[in-house]
C-alpha cells in the first residue's frame, strides 16, 4: 500500500472540526450595532410549521381589479415560485377561484422575533418589477433610510420615469454571486437576457454609452452603472453596494417575476406548531445521546479504525447541516421539518454501518496473517461495493421522494399538498447525509485511516483489530 503523508490525517481532521464548528454556531462579524452574517449556522435555518408554527394569509386582486381563473392560477404560480425559490417547501397554497381568492400557510423567516405577520408575507406578495431606465433622477422628498443608515432613492422623476429600456420580464435568469474589484469583493446580481431582452439591452447600452442606466425594483433604485462598453451578448451584472442577503433576496424575486396583478391582504394570522419546539428539543437530545453511544461503541469495538469513523462521521453531520441552514450567504436557509431531522439522523446510521464494513474487512485481512498496510489496502478495497450497493439504493429512494413531494409536486394530486414539506425535508436530508458519507465515511476516513497508521506506534494490530504486534 503506499502510504499517506503523516500530516494528512491531523489536517483532513482540522478542516472536519472547523466545518462542523462553523456550521453548527455560524460566524458573525459585528461593525458598530450592526451584525453581519458571513456563514450560517443552525440558528439560521428556517424551522418548519411543525415545528416554529408560521403564517396563514388570504390574499385577493386589489381593488377594482377582477382576475379570471387563469389570471388567479398565474398569480399562486409566482406565489409557489417565489417559496420555492427561498427554499420554503413546508408551505400549503390554494386558489379559490368561486371567491377569488388566494390561501397561503408558510413556515416563519430564520431569526424572526416579533411574529408579525403582516411583515412575513411582504416577500411572496411584492411586486417586485425590475425595469432599466436612462439616467437616476429621483424624487429627493421621497428618500427614506435602511436599517443599516444608508439612502434609499425612491420614485423616478424626468426622462428617467418616461422612458423604460426593458423589465424583468425579459430576465432570463439572475445569480447572486461575487466579484473582486480593486482587490474588494462585492456582492452582485448577474443577469441574463432572454433573446428579445438581448436586443433592446443592446440597444439601450448603445444609445447610453458613458451615460447611466439607472435599474429600478419597483420604485426604488438599487443601481446606477456607468455604460462604458455596449452590451451585445445579453449579459450584465447588478452592483449595488449590497450584502450577500440583499443580493440573493434581489436574483430570487427577479428570477420569481412580478405577479399579474397587485394582491391585498384580506387577514392574516399566526399558525401554532403541531409539535412544537419541545419536540425538537426531545429530537435534539435523542440525537446528541446516539452519536456519544455511537461514538462509544466505534471506538470500543474497532479501536482505531473506530476512533478514525467518528471523525468521518462529525463530518458527515456538518456537510448536511451545511446543506440546510444555508451555510454560505448566496443560499437561503432550507426548510426543516422533523421528519427532515429524522431523515438527518438515519442517513448518519447509514454512515455508520459503511464504516463498520470497512472496519470488519480490515480485522478479517489482520486475522488472515496480513500485515496492518494490506490489511487497510485491501479492507477498505473489498468493502467498498457493498457500501457503493447500499448507499445507492437508499439514494433512489430519497430522489424518488424529492421528485414526488418536493416542488415538483409529482403526485400532490393523489397525496395533497400537506405532505409536501414534511415528506420533501426527509428525502433531502436523507439523500444528503448519503451523498456526504461517500465524501467522508469513504473518501476522508479511509485518508485519514491510511495516514495515521504511518506513525510507529499506532502500527499495532491489536488497534486495528489484529491479535498480535506487526513483525
């Protein structure tokens, strides 16, 4: 076998406690009374109704509008495409189309404190029109302030409010992303343009060429970019001195749409959880009490190997908490139900039972007279199609399950729309802890097992399983 670097084992090792760490209690910078979120951690992920309970609002067209059938199912499908797009699958949504109404239940915002639900729902009933327009003259008496202190412009005055370029309808897609400009990252929108869109782009940086294109989400100006080149292949880039949350916020409801008509509130109200946050809490200590047994019983039994697969393990949870609360700022936090807690959990003893197959293999090779280098080589090598067969199986179950209840709604039709949530957060969470026990429990476990066995000391069969010391 040849061997790995010594060092290898201390730093995968590092790098698993730092990301299980940083993924659990997140990191924060602090600039004045103002907090940034620079990665997310387990208080960012949005808890599901079952758990945090949520908002129940009814939604109708706004005065002296009278939507038709079709003009009310365009209007829940941006509503569905916008909670979709902010990783909110445990919701319910109806139209009610004898009285032209809209019906919507979600789950509250990640680090809501005041419960209001008038505010939750702003997000998934805005407008949300983004338009291109000449130059950035605005109605000065309009100005308001962010939380953060700065200016917002409001209300486009002159050429600027007569003229419009182009809107979000002819938006292709929008990405939050970030881009370095004189050795500063920041944060941008990235745009593209359906064909159409392409051409009147094209157009209007022609005609705006060392002028400003101001951009507008509905009446507020959230960039003002200098034309220093024209723009013929349909792609631009959003800047507007934003956090990573107000870029990702602005490409979701670009990429959502604007709805067909404006909605208004007819009431609105608080859901209670079914379950409730005991309940998590129960789910909580049932998992932290399993994962000290396991670790226990790993390093009893197995020794090294054992003590290796705990580690694998701990870095297995991270990736799939990392895959929930939205660990980086690009990405929105995900819905978490119990059963997705349920799913999180089975997936880790998934996790270990591939490493209790590596971990048998070995002590098997050491009692056929090998020594503890091709023990290792060949343990980890014959086990691992049985681990590749089992993972497998389990992974077409969890996609079986994404595709039928998650937003695609495969068969809502015959199940309804309550599951959606529930159902979705353990097929995702399932297919998730699977996916990360192939980079853990079988990429850095067996990396880690490989390394540590090259000190002198730790070469004894008997920490591997073996019955006597390696001549």
């Amino acid at each position: 076998m040849k061997r790995v670097a010594k060092p290898v084992f201390f730093i995968v090792a590092i790098l698993i406690i730092a990301l299980a760490y940083t993924s659990v209690f997140g990191v924060t910078t602090q600039k004045g009374d103002i907090v940034t979120t620079r990665i997310k951690g387990v208080s960012d992920i949005r808890w599901g109704i079952d758990i945090k309970g949520g908002v129940e609002a009814t939604f109708q067209p706004a005065e002296g509008v009278t939507a038709t059938e079709e003009q009310l199912e365009a209007a829940k499908s941006v509503i569905e495409t916008r909670m979709v797009s902010y990783n909110i699958t445990d919701y319910e949504l109806y139209a009610d189309q004898s009285a032209n109404k809209i019906i919507v239940r979600f789950p509250w915002k990640e680090g809501t404190t005041n419960f209001d639900p008038y505010s939750a729902i702003e997000e998934i009933s805005a407008t949300a029109e983004l338009t291109f327009r000449p130059g950035n003259s605005y109605d000065t008496s309009a100005t308001t302030y962010a939380e953060d202190g700065s200016v917002v412009m409001r209300t486009p005055t002159g050429e600027t409010a007569e003229t419009v370029f182009l809107t979000g309808a002819n938006v292709k897609s929008a990405q939050a992303g970030v881009i370095t400009e004189n050795g500063t990252p920041q944060y941008v929108v990235s745009l593209e343009f359906d064909d159409e869109g392409a051409k009147l782009f094209e157009q209007a940086t022609t005609t705006q060429l060392n002028q400003t294109i101001s951009i507008w989400m509905d009446d507020v100006l959230i960039s003002y970019p200098t034309v220093k080149n024209v723009i013929s292949d349909g792609k631009a880039q959003i800047s507007g001195d934003f956090t990573a949350e107000e870029a990702t916020n602005l490409a979701t409801k670009i990429n959502a749409g604007a709805l067909p008509f404006s909605l208004e509130t007819v009431n609105a109200g608080s859901i209670s959880p079914t379950l409730g946050a005991n309940s998590l809490y129960a789910m909580a200590v049932a998992a932290v009490i399993a994962l000290v047994l396991i670790a226990l019983f790993m390093i009893i039994v197995f020794r090294l190997p054992g003590f290796v697969a705990v580690i694998a393990l701990l870095g297995q949870l991270a990736i799939t908490i990392v895959a929930v609360s939205g660990y980086f700022p690009v990405f929105n936090s995900f819905t978490m139900t119990l059963p997705g807690i349920a799913g999180m959990i089975l997936s880790i003893g998934m996790g270990v039972d591939a490493n209790i197959i590596t971990a048998e293999r070995i002590k098997e090779e050491l009692r056929n007279g090998k020594s503890v280098d091709s023990a290792i080589n060949a343990g980890t090598k014959n086990s691992l199609s049985a681990i590749i067969d089992g993972n497998m199986t389990v992974i077409i179950v969890a996609v079986i399950l994404i595709l039928v209840f998650g937003p695609f709604n495969l068969l809502s039709f015959m199940f309804g729309l309550s599951t959606t949530g529930a159902i979705y957060a353990f097929g995702y969470t399932l297919l998730v802890g699977v996916i990360s026990n192939f980079i853990m429990g079988i990429a850095a476990a067996r990396l880690m097992l490989k390394s540590i066995s090259g000190f002198k000391p730790l070469r004894n069969p008997k920490l591997y399983g073996g019955a006597k010391n390696e001549k």
